[in-house]
C-alpha cells in the first residue's frame, strides 16, 4: 500500500514533534519545559483546545497535575472517588454519569483509549459536562498512561466535536508511554508535598 506526500509529510512531522519530546524527556529538562513539550507534541499531533494530565492512585483518587486552562481544570484537584469506585461515589451532590462504570473499567482498569466523539458523550461520563459545553468543547480523548500493567494517569485532550473521530489511538499511546516515568515523578512529587 503506498502513501501520499500528504500522509508521509503528516508522519514526519508526528515523528519529529515526538523525538523532540524525547529528547526533552532524555535531557532531563525541568518539569514547566516537559509540560510544554508535551503539550506541543499532542497539539500537532492530534490539536485540542484544552489539554489536562491526571494522576490516579487508589489512596487519593485523580490529581491534575497539568492544564492549559486552570480556570475551567484548576491543577489539585482531586476526585472523592478513587480509581474504581468512581460509579460508586459521585464528585460533590451530582449523581455520577451513566457512563462513568464503563469509562472507570475501559481508561482506568483495561488501559484502553477512551473517546467521545459529541458533546453528549461528554455528559455520559464527566460530572464538569456543562463547563465543557460551555467552553464549546465536544470531543475528548482520553489516554492512559502506564506503567508494569497499571493505569498511572491519563492524557485527556479535548476540542470541539468529531475532532478526534480519525484519530490514531497508537500515537496516543506512544505519547503516553514516552511521559510515563516523567508524569509518575510529578505524581509522587505532588503527594509528597500534600503529606507535609
């Protein structure tokens, strides 16, 4: 099957934004240029209009650790709800979403890319939908991030709707592994300073 300049220029341009992240991350740069870097590489590689990392432990549920709008995903925050009880236990008065379970088992638990491709995919499964819709946000990927089997956190782009409906969930997923130890450091860093 051969390609078009097109696609071939496309996946240069996927491939050079990813060995610049790597050589960020093999340089050991300090914590605000690897978030940026990151950030970077998913904008060209897939775009969004906000871009979140969440850090999940079962002691202290999800921590936002990065976000390119902390006035709608303020950074700290942290879920009630540990990872795999979140269909149990709302966030704040609001019962949680319909879709909330199978979001916990697909992202959390199997690994899985999870997308919602319009705004009501959205509301099926974040408690914050309508700070979504209203920053005219439609789309989402979420991607986990791994380590020895185990969901870590999670790269969660969003834009407006059918954004991410061609997306290549294994370019998500390569950017997810290259950050692992980077966003697992920050994670255990945040808990420390929570603990003093």
């Amino acid at each position: 099957m051969s390609t078009s300049p097109q696609q071939s220029s496309r996946a240069e341009q996927h491939l050079t934004s990813l060995a610049q992240l790597a050589a960020k991350l093999h340089a050991n740069s300090n914590d605000a240029d690897l978030w940026r870097a990151l950030d970077r590489t998913l904008d060209e590689v897939f775009g969004h209009a906000l871009f979140t990392v969440l850090a999940f432990t079962k002691q202290s549920g999800a921590t936002r650790l990065y976000s390119t709008n902390t006035n709608l995903h303020p950074l700290g925050t942290r879920n009630k709800s540990p990872p795999g009880n979140h269909e149990k236990v709302p966030i704040g008065n609001a019962p949680p979403p319909a879709d909330r379970a199978a979001w916990v088992q697909q992202v959390l638990v199997d690994g899985q890319i999870w997308r919602g491709q319009v705004r009501e995919d959205l509301k099926a499964a974040f408690e914050d939908w309508e700070q979504l819709w209203e920053a005219d946000l439609g789309s989402v990927m979420n991607i986990p991030i791994r380590l020895s089997g185990s969901t870590i956190g999670s790269l969660n782009i969003l834009d407006e709707e059918h954004k991410y409906d061609a997306a290549e969930f294994e370019l998500g997923i390569l950017v997810a592994q290259l950050v692992a130890a980077f966003v697992d450091r920050v994670a255990n860093k945040t808990a420390k300073k929570k603990t003093m």
